[in-house]
C-alpha cells in the first residue's frame, strides 16, 4: 500500500495525537529520494544549506534563488513528506509585501508545501499576510541561526527571565499571526516543555528536550557525514563520515593495484568479434 502524502493540516492535528512529528533536512534530490522512502514526515530545505552544502561559517549569505534551487531538487525525489522551505536572511525582514512576493516564490517555483521563517512577534505582520495569502506558515523562535551576531554566537537562549518571557511571548504572537507549527530551537527543555504545553499549535524542537510535539535534525549530523560537528544537542544514529572515506581508499588502492575495474565490470566484444573488428568486416 502507497503511504500517504503529509499534509499541513496532518502535521497541525498531530498536536492532539500521540505520535511524535518527525522532521529533517534535505537539499538535493538523491537525499530527498532516500529520507522520503522512511516515515518522515517533514523534509525541510533548511538555510543550514549554507553551511552543509555550500561551506560558508553561517546562514547569512544563502539568497532564495538558492533555497528555490535547492526546494526543486528536493521536491523531485519527495513523493509523501511534507516539503518545507526556508526563508533565508534578508528575504522577509525588510517588508510585508517583499516576505509575501517571496514566500510565493518559494510555493510557486520551488514547489515547496509549506514555508518556514525565523523570529517572534517582529515577524508577525509578515506572518499574517503570508497566511493570508494561502501559504502555510512555519515558525522558529528560540536560537535562530540569522540573528548569529545578535547572540554573539550560537548560545542557547531563553535562559534568564525576561528572554525566556520574551519567548513564550513570541511563540503566542506566532501562533495568533497563524503558523501551523514552530520549530523551537537551542533552549532549556523546560521553556520548550512550557511553551508546548500552551500553544494549540504543535512544537518541533531541536536542542530543546524531549517534550516538543515533534523533533528535528540536520540530516548530514545525524548521519555522521561531519566528523568535526559533534554538538550536545546531535545524536549520530551512523558515522557515514568513516564508511565513506573508507570506500574512497578502498577505490585509490585498488584502481592503483588494478584490482578495479575486474572482469565483472567490464564490457567485451563477443569471442571472435575483435578480428571482425581489426579487419572491418
Ligand atoms: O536551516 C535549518 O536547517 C533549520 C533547522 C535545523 C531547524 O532551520
């Protein structure tokens, strides 16, 4: 039996469900194909792209053309996730009416379900029209990546009173401005477990405990594909990072030994075919 596609309102409902969303991230299509043949729920083409795919120290320089490249790809090889794309830095902070042309942009050309954008009540108004607009609308509060020089740093936030209150504050802004969901990132379990449990909305948390509705990771980290990149937060269920570069010397040493290519891997002409050949008939 076809498993069937994840929808937005599936994801909103899960709130009032038992089972947990599940969420990771996906740039390019073969990935895509791989994560979308699991239960995933959501593939969210993250702006973390910048940094996984592109090798740049930060979110910041990622342009939309690039998330609309990258949502494409992505959408090619996901037949049933839910596909959620990022508004990258500078795409949605400067207008209403710039966040809804772009917004639109990411649906439209990238073909992406669902839109993700980062930051709390400052972000409201473009929340709103986004919606209104017919465009499904995730939020992320909490250590947001493109306010890096903001926090001096990837910190986790909301732990003194007034920034956690600022949190909470900035979730129920994002929820009344009409978001299906909220990622909650890089914060004590116990904001993240308070702010699920009063939002109707359902939580995503990443480096925020156990008690969010769901939970999502930069699939390159679960996978191990990072060796330098071992934050708390990250569990490795694989160290791809070992088997792939064990393979890679397994192919230099035998291309250098000509182990490789065997016969197993080689055309030949059919017994006789070569005199055939060398005389031309
Ligand atoms: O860009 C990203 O990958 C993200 C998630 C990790 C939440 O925003």
């Amino acid at each position: 039996m076809k498993n069937q596609t994840v929808t937005v309102p599936a994801i909103a409902a899960r709130k009032k469900s038992e089972k947990k969303i599940t969420a990771l991230t996906a740039y390019d299509y073969s990935f895509a194909k791989l994560l979308d043949s699991t239960s995933i729920d959501i593939l969210l083409v993250g702006d973390s792209l910048g940094m996984v795919s592109q090798g740049h120290e930060n979110t910041l320089s990622v342009t939309l053309d690039d998330v609309i490249y990258h949502t494409q790809a992505v959408k090619r090889g996901a037949q049933r996730a839910l596909v959620v794309a990022d508004m990258p830095f500078m795409s949605y902070q400067v207008s209403v009416e710039q966040a809804v042309t772009n917004a639109g942009r990411l649906i439209q050309q990238g073909g992406a379900a669902a839109i993700k954008l980062e930051g709390g009540a400052r972000v409201a108004n473009q929340v709103q029209s986004i919606v209104q607009a017919g465009i499904p609308v995730m939020g992320h509060v909490g250590l947001t990546p493109q306010s890096v020089h903001q926090f001096g740093g990837y910190k986790v936030q909301g732990k003194s009173f007034l920034d956690s209150k600022q949190i909470k504050q900035d979730a129920k802004a994002l929820q009344k401005a009409g978001i299906f969901s909220l990622v909650l990132e890089g914060m004590p379990e116990e904001l993240a477990t308070e702010i699920t449990h009063d939002l109707e909305i359902p939580t995503i948390g990443i480096g925020a405990g156990s008690n969010c509705d769901g939970q999502i990771l930069v699939t390159h980290d679960l996978l191990g594909l990072n060796p330098d990149f071992a934050p708390k937060f990250v569990k490795r269920y694989a160290q791809l990072s070992d088997v792939i570069q064990n393979a890679v010397s397994e192919f230099v040493d035998e291309v250098n030994s000509e182990a490789f290519p065997g016969p197993e891997h080689t055309y030949n002409l059919k017994k006789g075919a070569l005199k055939q050949v060398n005389h031309g008939n």
